[in-house]
C-alpha cells in the first residue's frame, strides 16, 4: 500500500492542488467555478484537475456542458486510515526505544 502512496501524496505536495482539493471537499465545483478564487487560468486549473484524478483523489462527471469535478471520499479515507497506521506503528516504536533507554544498566 505504501507504494501507491507516494503518487498522492506527490500530488498533494502542490499547493494549488491541496487548495483546490479542500474547496472540492466543500462543494463539486467546475474548473471555470474554481478559478475566481485561484491565482492562475482556468487552463492551468483543469491540469490540477488532472494530475488529483489521475491518483484518484477527483472524479469528474459532465453535466450539461460543464464538467463537475468532486473529491472522492473513498479515497481520502483509505489515505488517512494508511497514515493512522503508519503512525501506530512508529508510537510503537518510539515506545519500544524508550523502554529499552529506560531500563536500568546492570553494574560492571
């Protein structure tokens, strides 16, 4: 699973692409809808688009002329369940080192 992980969190490593991933999370929005609160064209917005869904983070759907991108839960949710037990597994860890720094020294 690590593995597939480092695409997305490539991809989440832009700025741009976290910002418009976060207003995604609010609300489908187009890429003609998202530029306004953006700092670059709506061309350059529709290759962010690209790069979220190309690692599954967006889908888009065409409704009537537009197309309506939407963050997939599914996927931010396995992203974060993946974190969680990368986490655990350094507290762990860290505990096992301390443990072991704590432990009394025989006497020479």
């Amino acid at each position: 699973m690590t593995e597939t992980l480092s695409p997305v969190f490539a991809a989440l490593g832009d700025e741009t692409r976290w910002r418009i991933l976060v207003r995604l999370s609010e609300r489908p929005s187009s890429a003609s809808r998202l530029a306004p609160d953006l700092p670059i064209s709506r061309q350059a917005i529709v290759k962010h688009l690209e790069v979220l869904r190309a690692v599954g983070l967006v889908e888009v759907e065409q409704r009537g002329r537009e197309m309506v991108y939407f963050a997939v839960g599914a996927r931010l949710s396995t992203l974060a369940r993946e974190l969680e037990r990368i986490g655990r597994a350094w507290d762990a860890r860290l505990l096992r080192i301390k443990t072991l720094a704590e432990q009394p020294t025989p006497p020479a």
